[in-house]
C-alpha cells in the first residue's frame, strides 16, 4: 500500500472564534478540515467543561489534513489570529492512503 506524507494541523479555540479559523484556513488553499465540537480537558488555565446551559464559552477542535507548505501557512497565520484568544495549534507529520484527498 502506497502512503503519503502529510502535516497534521489542530486548532483548538472558542466556538464563538471559530469561524474566524475556518475562513483562514479556507483562504490558505486547505481542501477540508474536520470541526469536533464541544472538547473538554485541563489544562494550565484550569478545567474547560463542556457547559449544558449555553455553548458561549465551549471549545471546538478544528483539524486540518495538507502538503506541509499549506499547513505551515495555517500555523503562522493563526497565531495573531489568537493573539487575544485562548488558543492551542500544533502541528504533526501523519500518513494518508489518498494523496489527491489533501
């Protein structure tokens, strides 16, 4: 089986912010993305829950799967994005099955 290298690029902010992201990373050339909503965990500001109340203050994951010069340019442009934005990107190298999928 044929595999492909890929960067790997999650974004994980407000849900509120979100849109923001995703019209960025759109502008950079990205075929897709994947939006997880309502992530929860801990981290150094504390406990982020999902709220049953209101979704104002949830968190989305917003993944990205694209050739390494695409990703890099995600990356870049989202850290003034989240300048003023609690925000976590990182970006890791995966495999894909299917090259022209990215």
């Amino acid at each position: 089986m044929q595999l492909y290298s890929k960067k790997r690029v999650e974004i994980i902010v407000e849900a509120s912010f979100a849109p923001t992201i995703l019209e960025m990373i759109e502008a950079t050339g990205a075929t897709g993305y994947t939006v997880l909503h309502e992530v929860s965990g801990k981290g150094h500001r504390g406990l982020r829950a999902e709220s049953n109340l209101t979704d104002v203050f949830s968190n989305v994951q917003i993944i990205v799967i694209a050739a390494e010069a695409i990703a890099r340019e995600i990356v870049s442009k989202s850290q003034p994005l989240l300048e003023n934005y609690a925000g976590i990107v990182t970006m890791s190298n995966v495999d894909v099955v299917r090259d022209d999928h990215f």
